[in-house]
C-alpha cells in the first residue's frame, strides 16, 4: 500500500512531552520503609502468637495432669449378723468394709474426717466416725471397715421385724453414707476443706451377708 493510500493523523505538541511522574523517590522510600515494618511487625505478631499457644498448651496439659480426680469407693462386704434370728435385735451386729482409692498420679489426699451412717428406708440405724485423720498418697488404696454393735445401732424388735419380713422375699437393701472432709495435697500446695459424701446402696440376702451382685460395686461420690 502506497503513502498515499494512509490516513492522515494529527500530532499533537502533547505527544512529544516525557510521561510526568506521579510520585517522588521520597514517596517511594516511605513504601519501602512502610512495608518492611508491616512485614516485620507480622512476623513478630506470628512469633507472639506461636509462644502464646505452646505455653496454652503446656498450661492444658499441666492442669489435666494436676487436676484433682475425686476418691473412688467400692463396696466389698456388708454383713448383718442374726439375720437369722426373730430376735437377732438384741444383739445385731453390722460390718462393712470399703475401699477408698486414690487414682490420681500426682496428688494425696487428706482425710480430716470421717463418718459412716447406715439407713434402712431411709431411716438412719447407726453412726459412728470410721477413721482418724489420716493421708492417703497417690496410686494407693485405703481398707475402711468398721463394725456397728448393738450399742451403736437403733434397732428395735419393730424394725428387726421390717428386716425379718424383707428377708422373706430375699432381700433386704441398706445404704451406708460415708461423710468425709478432705484436701488435695499437690506438692508443698494444700487445697481448702471440702465436704465429701459417698453413698453406697448395698443389698443382703437370708443369711444376711452381700448379695454377689452389690460385692465391689462402685459408690457415688459427690462434693457440697
């Protein structure tokens, strides 16, 4: 295609001008700097961040170790002597015996107190404390047993008579409620007192000793 055949353009004095520069080099440094102290700043941020969640993470494993498991208690044996007998009464004996097991790995226990009632339809027969105070270390179990006789017993010829007639149809259920004050003992760190309450509902059959099914049952613990 010849010259001629080319259209004609209009050239502008704005054409020949260089592109002005819309910022200064001291516009660009303060970016630079800028981004560098936002990159530096994110990173110190991530380090933070890091540090913060290792020590969370120490801190929820240091408080699932240390944090205290209450006592486990279990039934062995619950005994009525004279079951047997109309007139057992007058010199009916219970014996018990329960242990108490410290699970955790770390931290004892103190028993300050300790008190064991038993309850026929909820009506208390018996009280008396079971132990002296006494420390209990981690990963040990305790033997509590105690034996109430006539004298520490509020069993009359009617209620021996209730237990005569439960006995018939071969079972008779008590409850033995054991309440105890205790303390978690971590280390030289000693907890405050809590009220500590164990029931144990326990069954005897006709010649008055525990049924197999309640022998080694677990009893329910809770704190007030």
């Amino acid at each position: 295609m010849s010259s001629s055949d080319r259209l004609p353009t209009l050239r502008t004095d704005q054409d020949s001008r260089p592109m002005k520069r819309q910022h200064t080099a001291r516009y660009y440094a303060e970016r630079v700097r800028e981004s560098c102290t936002a990159r530096v700043t994110k990173i110190v941020c991530a380090i933070f961040l890091c540090l913060v969640l290792v020590v969370g993470i120490v801190f929820f494993v240091l408080s699932l170790s240390l944090r205290p498991h209450r006592p486990r208690f279990h039934m062995l044996e619950f005994t009525v002597s004279g079951l047997a007998q109309p007139t057992g009464f007058e010199n009916a004996e219970i014996t018990f015996n329960v242990t108490v097991r410290n699970s955790n790995q770390h931290i004892g226990i103190y028993y300050d107190s300790m008190v064991g009632s038993v309850f026929y339809r909820d009506q208390r027969i018996g009280s008396a404390p079971l132990k002296d105070p006494f420390f209990q270390d981690p990963k040990t179990t305790t033997v509590v047993d105690r034996t109430f006789g006539a004298a520490s017993l509020t069993v009359n010829s009617k209620r021996w008579e209730e237990f005569m007639n439960d006995r018939q149809k071969g079972t008779v259920v008590f409850r033995l409620d054991i309440t105890s004050v205790i303390r978690f003992k971590v280390s030289t760190w000693r907890s405050k007192h809590h009220r500590m309450h164990v029931t144990c509902d326990v069954a005897v059959g006709r010649d008055g000793t525990i049924l197999p099914a309640w022998k080694n049952k677990r009893c329910p613990v809770y704190f007030s």
